[in-house]
C-alpha cells in the first residue's frame, strides 16, 4: 500500500460516478485533502453513514457539502472521517457563491458587443452617409445601443442612486448623469433629424469604466475576512458531561461551569479550567510559543488551544463572546475595519474629479444657453463636455496599475490580496516580523543509527501526515524511498502507526512510544529519539539585510520566551526585540508607532498575528501561514522566499509611482479636451478617438510596471 496520505492510501481509482444531488444542508471543512483519493475517501465514507443522501467534495475550497436531515447531528460523520484518517470541521454556515463578478463579465460583454456594432455603423456616418441613409444607420444604432446601454451600466446607475438618495455624490453619478444625458439626448437628435448622435461614446465609456470595474473586481475577490475565519476554529458542537453520559452539545448551549470532553487533538472550544492531572497543549497558533507546553489540574486553557494528549476534561470558565478566540476575533474585526477607511489615490482623485467635472459641464451648459438662447446646442455642449473628459482613464489608473504589479508579483511567487494594498507598501518605513513559523521553523535530526528500512518505514510514516513535525522530519530524510505500508492508522495527538511485513511501526510523541524525547520512531521494540530544535528558515538573514538596507526599522516582536526571541534576535542582527507578547499587545505595538508616525509592515504566520496583520498599514504572511493570518494579510508570500519581501516592496512604489502617471497623464488630456469640448467642437467622432487614446495611453503607461 502506498504511503502518501491518508486520503491516497484508500486507493487512486477514478472516483465514483456522478450522482443524484440533494440540496445541502451541512458543510463540513477538510483542511489537509489535497488529492483525488482524499475526495474518494470522504465521499464514499459519508454516502455510506446513515441519513445522508449526498456527499460532493469541492477541492479547491477544501469542503464537503452534504445532504441530509436539517436538524442532523455531523458529530458522527466527522469521527467517522477521523478513522478513515481525515480530518473534518463542521462549518459555521452554508456558503454560497457570489455572483458579483460574473455578472460584472456579462455588463461588460454586452457592453462590448454592442460597442463594436455601433462603432461599425458610426464608421459609415462619419464616412459621408447623409440624409435617409444617415437617419437610418442612426435609428439601427438606438435600437442597439439604448437597451444595451441601459442593461450594462446598471453598477453605475445603481450606485449613483445609493449615493444621491442619501446627499451625496460619487464618481459614478458624473459617469451616470453623462450616460444618460448622451443616450436620451441622442435619440431626441435622431428623432429630430440631427446630425449627430453620442451613442457610440456612451457604450465606449460604459465598456471602458466597466473593464476598470472588472480588474478592480479581481483584486478585492481574494479579500475574506480574518475575522471570520478565526470564528470558524470554534467547534459547533462539543462533547458535554452530563453525570455519566457523554452528550453532544451546540457550543451555544455551554454555560460557565460546564464540564467538557476533549479529545486528544481536538481545539479547545472555551476558555477553561484543566480538571485532569496533565495534558500537553500546542499554543503556538494562540501566542506563538514554539514549543508544547505542559499544563496541571487546575491551569487555564484558552480557546484556540490544542490538547495534543487526551483525552481530558474541562471546566468552562468563559464562554461566547468573553472566550480569548472571541476578543481576538473582535479585535481583527476592529482593525480590518480602520484599514478600511484608507482613502486610496483613486478615491482621492475622483473626490476632485466629480466636483469639477459638474461645475465645468454646467458652466459650459449656462456660458451656452446665455450667449446663444439655443437649449438644444447648449445641453449637447454640456454632454460633450461630461463625455470627453473621460473617467476612464481615472477610472483605469489604478487597477490597470494593480493587475500589472500583481502579475509582476505572482511571478515571484507574491499573492496580492487587497486593492489598496501596493499603495500602503509603497509607504512602509517600519516592518515588525514574527519569529516562529516566519523566521525559523522546527528541524528534526533523524537517528544515526537507524538501518536502511528504517528510514524507508520513516519516511512512509512521515509522509502520511500533515503535521509540521512529520513534515519536518521527511524533510531531512531527504531523497528516501518510503516503503509500503499497510493499516496506516493516525491518531491525533499522539502519532502514526503501521504494519511493514507483519512488524508493528510507530512515529510520534516520544511518551506514546515510550521515549523520552519529544518525538520519537519506534520499529518492533526498538525506539529510536529525534531530536528536534528551532532553525533560521532560508533568507531569513537575506531578509533582515535588506530592509535594513533600504533605511527600514526592523523589530522582532513574539509570544515566543526572551531566551528564543534574543537567539534568534542575535543570529539575525535585530537590535529591538519583544517577547512573551500577547496577540491583543501585537497589536498595541502596532497602534503605538503608527501614533508615533511609522507606517507598519506587519510579517506574522500565526493567529496570535491575525490582530497585528488587520492592524498594520500593509501586512504579509507566508504561504504555510494558518488560514486566518492569510486571509488579515494583504500580500500572501506562496513561494516561501522571504528574499522575495523586497520585491513587493520595489513592485510596490514603482506601481505608486505608475499610478500618478496615470493621474498626470489623465489631467493633460483633459486640460487639452476640456476647452475642445466646452467651445462646442467635441463631435462624437473626436470624443470616441479622444476617449479611446486616452484609455490605451493609460494601459500603455500601467504595462510598463511589468
């Protein structure tokens, strides 16, 4: 049997053939599949529990969604999973997709269909068409252009009415008004025999601020809550003791004093009081302390916590929103949404451009209508006006920018996250970085003496797991071949063991092994200690080097003891070290120098960081970070590379530096177009052209930063 992962290790066969749907009625959250055998091994486990009538696997959203009765208890399908070596979370609600972007493609298709055909028959009426012919083609044009400009524009039409319903004003009401007035007033001219009609330049500024809108749309896709996410750790349900009898219980239901059941691996879902003699707890996701710790009767669990030996029990001393996950969760919710409230240089822009941009085309329309008495040529001079000065190029400054740098990013193995993000990087002066899991890891050192299948057996066992350690040591056993194993059985908290050719196998806690290291591999009879201890991961040094090149000031700032903080302190030439910090003080550290002045790069992996990365003015988290310091991140590191850092930072204010390009390149052609229009020589032919370079100029200028 091969050793891969549990998942793989039920088989590769093709997976089981489509079947009948049901509506969905739990999501459970499967962390560590990765492989068609993990999907294979959920589905067919859950179609044969009793009550469900469908199971579907989304891969890349590490889900399950399963049909079944409303009211059904998952706590027996997630320990069903658990012994086909899966591990399973139930989801807190039903997710379902949103449509946003999807309907934005479809605006924008239509948009651009109907601006191609119209184009083609505004070519024929700037070519020389007159009389029937021209009346014609325009009235072949409305049909087109009216309904679909109507049905594409709706995100402008919308917005602008939220804005003015509540007294006030936004771009899109210029971009509103400009729409509206051009496609109206065009079909009046058509149907008065004019010359002219705008209804090629009004789907031209629809396409074009709609293909902003559409590359605005795919950075703000990756965004999601880490707040959310940190309320999704939380367990729904939890075992509670209820005088002999163990009872699954909603984790709504559980009061102070409850007395709880945890298993070994299991997240402690409240904060707590420790009722068994001992049991070892991994808190480095809650305050980032490297190693397990020992805790006795009678000491505080927090929730968040790990028990990696179980199981134990519990007394509840917090729970709802007094839990320590809770306040945490509030306090990224807080500081997610102050970083909110930055004003991007598109926002800024457009606060200038939508003031102007009315008093100019009303000005036009008065300066008209006073000197000539003609309401007809006046109200298409303010028309022309509001078309020719063109927010699309305002419109495509910034994400023509961003989609350019985040491309130039992602090559170097740099997720950009946030719209806004790049223009907070360009601004970084201070960087505060973790150190465990973001500056060193955990590296194992295999025994010496181990024979040749005993590392194979090793390196099976290892890479069965998902676990940082078992990682950790196949790591360092480099290029082994694993051998086969049979009855691969994982039990959380303790280890992995096998059959190889009839002889039992072990690896995990030394304690469970009958070590006395902390991890251990035991073949027969024989135990084998590895040990483990705490390493600078690659260019971490390269790091440090150059943000303290580029004048930046650099603090370690950890949950970590002072004794590993000063190490690791030392060995990398950071002067200014904090340690043994809470997550809510991670935090204070970046609320105190951004009060000082500094704006904060924030480099964490654990949620203890989630506050601090919410906090800072840009934030970056490694790709092997917990799901929660990716989704507070704006930048997400999916190469590893720390070396890689600087080059957000480079990318960063060279894209600033695109950016107000645009701007400036945006103000000279509107300081050229403006007077054309307002003088009354803007006609649709120099509107379209005028529009168009100034859009490609933009793009030109954004392709650059590539």
């Amino acid at each position: 049997m091969s050793a891969v992962c549990p998942g793989c290790a039920a088989g590769a066969e093709a997976l089981p053939a489509p079947r009948a749907e049901a509506t969905p009625t739990h999501t459970l959250i499967l962390p560590h599949i990765h492989c068609a055998g993990c999907i294979r091994t959920v589905e067919t486990t859950l179609v044969d529990q009793p009550g469900i009538r469908s199971a579907r696997v989304n891969l890349t959203r590490k889900r399950v969604a399963i049909g079944a009765e409303p009211d059904a208890d998952p706590t027996v399908w997630i320990g069903a999973l658990a012994r086909a070596g899966i591990e399973a979370h139930e989801a807190h609600d039903a997710e379902t997709a949103a449509s946003e972007d999807r309907d934005l493609l479809v605006y924008l298709g239509v948009a651009g269909f109907a601006m191609m055909n119209v184009m083609l028959l505004s070519v024929a009426v700037w070519s020389g068409a007159v009389d029937t012919t021209r009346e014609f083609l325009h009235w072949v044009s409305a049909a087109i252009a009216l309904p679909a400009t109507f049905f594409a524009a709706q995100p402008f039409f919308r917005t602008a009415w939220s804005a003015l319903r509540v007294g006030r004003v936004n771009m899109d009401v210029p971009i509103s008004v400009a729409i509206l007035l051009a496609s109206l007033m065009s079909l009046y001219e058509v149907s008065a025999g004019g010359r002219h009609a705008w209804f090629d330049a009004a789907l031209s500024l629809t396409f074009f601020l709609l293909a902003g809108r559409v590359l605005d749309q795919r950075m703000r896709r990756a965004a999601r809550s880490a707040a959310d996410t940190l309320a999704a750790l939380e367990p729904v349900r939890v075992t509670r003791i209820e005088g002999d009898a163990r009872v699954s219980r909603k984790l709504t239901d559980i009061a102070v004093d409850d007395t709880l059941w945890l298993a070994a691996g299991a997240r402690v879902p409240v904060d707590a009081e420790l009722l068994d003699a001992e049991v070892r707890v991994d808190r480095s996701a809650i305050t980032g302390e490297s190693d397990p710790v020992t805790r006795v009767r009678g000491a505080a669990l927090t929730a968040g916590d790990v028990v990696l030996t179980g199981p134990v029990s519990l007394r509840a001393t917090a729970v709802g929103e007094d839990t320590t996950l809770r306040r945490l969760a509030q306090l990224v919710a807080t500081a997610e949404g102050a970083r909110g409230h930055y004003r991007s240089l598109a926002d800024r822009a457009a606060a200038l451009y939508t003031p102007v941009v009315h008093i100019v085309a009303a000005a036009a329309f008065l300066g008209w209508i006073l000197s000539t008495g003609d309401v007809r040529l006046s109200i298409n001079v303010a028309i022309a006006t509001l078309i020719i000065t063109c927010p699309c190029a305002l419109g495509l400054a910034v994400p023509a920018v961003a989609v350019a740098a985040t491309s130039r990013l992602y090559a170097r193995g740099l997720l950009v996250k946030s719209d806004t993000a790049l223009e907070r990087l360009a601004e970084i002066d201070t960087v505060i970085l973790d150190k465990t899991g973001t500056l060193t890891t955990r590296v194992s050192t295999p025994p010496s003496r181990l024979p040749p299948q005993g590392a194979q057996i090793l390196t099976a066992l290892a890479e069965t797991s998902d676990h940082p350690q078992a990682r950790s040591v196949a790591r360092a056993l480099g290029d082994v071949a694993p051998a086969l194993l049979d009855d691969i059985i994982e039990t959380p908290g303790e280890g992995i063991e096998a059959t190889w050719q009839g002889t039992e196998v072990r690896f995990g806690k030394g304690a469970w092994l009958g070590g006395t290291t902390d991890v251990a591999f035991r073949m027969g009879d024989t135990v084998y200690p590895i040990e483990t201890h705490e390493a600078l991961l690659p260019d971490a040094d390269r790091l440090v080097a150059d943000l303290g090149s580029r004048g930046l000031a650099v603090l370690l700032v950890t949950g970590d003891t002072a004794e590993n903080a000063a190490r690791t302190g030392n060995e990398l030439g950071i002067a200014e070290i904090r340690a043994s910090v809470r997550p809510e003080d991670k935090a204070a550290i970046v609320a105190e120098l951004q009060a000082a002045g500094a704006k904060v790069l924030m480099v964490g992996d654990g949620i203890n960081d989630t506050a601090a990365l919410a906090a800072a003015d840009a934030s970056i988290a490694p790709g092997t970070a917990l799901e929660a310091s990716r989704n507070a991140a704006d930048v997400v590191l999916v190469s590893g590379r720390l070396a890689h850092i600087g080059a957000a930072l480079d990318t960063a204010k060279m894209a600033k530096r695109r950016i107000v390009e645009n701007f400036w390149l945006s103000l000279l052609y509107n300081a050229i177009a403006v007077p054309v229009a307002v003088a009354g020589l803007a006609t649709p032919l120099l509107a379209a052209l005028a529009m168009s370079a100034s859009s490609i100029t933009v793009i030109l200028n954004s392709a650059r930063v590539r």
